[in-house]
C-alpha cells in the first residue's frame, strides 16, 4: 500500500530528488511534527505544495507572524554535506524506508544514514541498558548480540556508552544500527568514535536530526522511538526505573513490539527497571533462544502484532476527505472544547459535534499557528 495517495508516491520508486529537499524543508519547519508533515501531505499531494499552503493555514489558525520554511539553499547544502560523508536520505515514501518504522504512527518522515539501508528491512532487534552497567552486563549484552546476530537479527541500538556499546560491539560482524540523538555527523559520545566510523562502514548510522545538532535532552524520547520503531521487540539489559531505557520499552510496548528483559540482582538500583518490566508482563531472558523461540514470524515490519498502531496511510483520512474548509464558528466551537489538558482527538469530535474533515483541518491550522501540540495516543492540548 502507498503511503500516500498521491501518484507521485509510489512505493516502488523513490521520491524525485527536488521532492525529498521539500521533505526536509517541510519536516523542518517550525511547528511542523511527523503526524502534522503526514496530515499536509495527505492534504495537498506532494511537499512542494504543502509548503505553498502553509502561510495560510498558519495565519487562519491565529499566527501573526507569517510561518516560513527555511530556504532551499540551506537545505541543499546541507544535503550535499551529508553527500560527502557517504551519506544519503531516505523518505517515508521511498523503497528503502524501514518497514517496521513505517507502520508506526509518528515515523520520522526524513532520515538521515550512513552505511548499508538495506540492514534496516532485515529482521531487527533492539538492545538498550544503562549507561553505567556492570562489567557482567556488558559482557553478556556483548556475548547475546553476537548470538542473535548470528541468528540472523540485526542488532538496533542508540550508540551510548553502556549497555548500547557492548551491544553495537557484539553485533559488528553480523549487522548492527545506531540511532544517534543529534546529527549524523556528531559523535556521542566522543568516546564511541572509532565504533561510530566501524559501523558506518559495516552496518548503519541513521539520524533525524539536522547536520551539526548537538544532542540535548528532549531529542533522546525521539531518537527511542526509532530505536523501538525499527524492532521486532526490545531487550533491557540493566536500568533504574527512572531511566531511558525503560521509556524506551514503553514506546516498545505501545508500537506493539515484544519487551523482554534480563533479570537482575535486587539489591542493586539497575536491576530494578527490567525486574518491574518482567513482573509487568516482559519476557525473561537469560539467553538469546529466549527470545529467538518468542520472536513471531516478524520481516522488517510485514507482520506486527494486533495492537501496533496505524501506518500514516490509514492513520488520517483519505486527501478528499479533508477539503473542507472550517468555517469561523467551526474553529471557536473546537477551541472552547480544547483546553491545556490532553484531549483524545476521538472526544474532541463527539463533543464537538463536527465531522472528522472539520476537526481536523482546524487542529492542522491550530498546530501551525504554534498554539496546539500533538501528544501521543492521538491526543491534543492548547499550549500556553
């Protein structure tokens, strides 16, 4: 099935080089996330047109100051930058984009990559653990990487120091993945340098994040996301209940991926995160047939479970379904049922009593406007 309808966007032939630059420039666009880039192309075909649209839309939705996309000659040396470091991108739209992230309903709509994207379509595991494990854990996150990989899983992993390390470091030989939080061409941490340059050179690098991003806090949650994303299921080896890792498995979780977890000592702080996954229902792994025998007959993403969430072409409504123009009234009866608590976008169009199209052009407009944010479960809130 074709992301999107318009005929342009076959699946079996990759987007035209002047469209993925209008990807990048629409996916970077202020107050632009991946469920908005979806909602505007399905609306208006191609990047190139939503781009032409967006000034309007912005200043229906109550912006004053008028929203731009950064110019063309930005993004087109950023591309060839990423060119000269052997890299590429890769759209949603293209044949090579990761199936499983596809099916995801927040896949990054542009990512960056070095190295081979075909190991992103091969069956994929994603391994993550504390910063600061054990020796005992490294090793055996070192020692059930090779195993798997061996088996014929590619190993994902968030490049960090740790627990992602041993596993990158195990899975070298057989086909590996990192998931790195701010641009491509930003090692971090430094320490990982020559893993970085190995696995660019034999597995796969992939970004989200412009070139030259320094990582910071909130693009952690994003970069785990692909992490999950990209799996089958996901292995917790050490982690405070506080920690990434564990927000890592819930994003797991709810993409309808496989959870699995390393039972630990109890005494010991990073042991308490995969002992509460597994007392909540995670799969107990103590070697790699552990999870090899639980695996379901998973190909990068052709087979998910039940519960997985919807891909961007079934998630939003057909391009004629949202041609309707939301009327003034239309906007101030959403926007007295809209408050800063989170609202399922499902409520909002019963109390409403509006259609789907009205609802969600104007949660398009209000998005755009910077006065709405999309949180996930298909919810939204007014920000301040």
């Amino acid at each position: 099935m074709n992301l999107f309808s318009h005929a342009s966007f076959s699946s079996n032939e990759p987007l035209p080089l002047a469209e993925k630059l209008n990807w990048l420039r629409l996916i970077r666009t202020d107050n632009v996330g991946p469920i908005t880039f979806y909602k505007l192309i399905e609306k208006y075909g191609s990047a190139t047109e939503a781009l032409n649209a967006l000034p309007e839309l912005s200043r229906k939705g109550g912006r004053k100051k008028e929203l731009k996309a950064p110019e063309l000659s930005q993004i087109e040396c950023e591309y060839e930058a990423l060119q000269k470091l052997n890299g590429d991108i890769v759209c949603a739209a293209d044949p090579l984009y990761p199936l499983a992230l596809g099916a995801t309903e927040d896949a990054p709509p542009v990512l960056s990559y070095i190295g081979d994207i075909k190991l992103a379509r091969a069956p994929c595991l994603a391994m993550v653990g504390a910063r600061n494990a054990s020796l005992n854990a490294r090793k055996f996150a070192q020692k059930i990487a090779g195993e798997l990989g061996q088996a014929g899983q590619v190993i994902v992993s968030g490049l960090a120091r740790g627990i992602d390390t041993s596993a990158h470091e195990g899975a070298l030989t057989s086909g590996t993945i990192a998931v790195v939080a701010g641009g491509i061409d930003v090692i971090y941490p430094r320490e990982n340098q020559k893993l970085y340059e190995q696995i660019c050179a034999q597995g796969l690098v992939f970004a989200e994040s412009p070139l030259g991003m320094q990582p910071i806090a909130r693009h952690f949650p994003k970069r785990n996301r692909i992490v999950s994303g990209l799996s089958a299921g996901i292995l917790v080896i050490e982690a405070t209940l506080r920690s990434g890792s564990l927000i890592t498995a819930r994003m797991a979780g709810e993409q309808g991926r496989d959870v699995y977890a390393v039972p630990g000592y109890p005494a010991d702080p990073r042991a308490e995160g995969p002992n509460k996954l597994i007392q909540d229902g995670a799969i107990l792994v103590q070697r790699a047939e552990d999870i090899l025998s639980s695996l379901q007959n998973f190909s990068g993403g052709t087979t998910l479970k039940d519960s997985a969430t919807q891909t961007p072409s079934n998630l939003y409504a057909p391009a004629n379904d949202i041609e309707t123009e939301p009327t003034q009234n239309t906007r101030e009866i959403i926007l007295q049922n809209l408050s800063q608590m989170p609202v399922s976008v499902d409520e909002l169009i019963n109390a409403c009593h509006l259609t789907i199209p009205e609802v969600q052009m104007t949660l398009l407009e209000l998005e755009l406007a910077g006065r709405l944010q999309r949180l996930p479960g298909n919810r939204v809130a007014l920000l301040d």
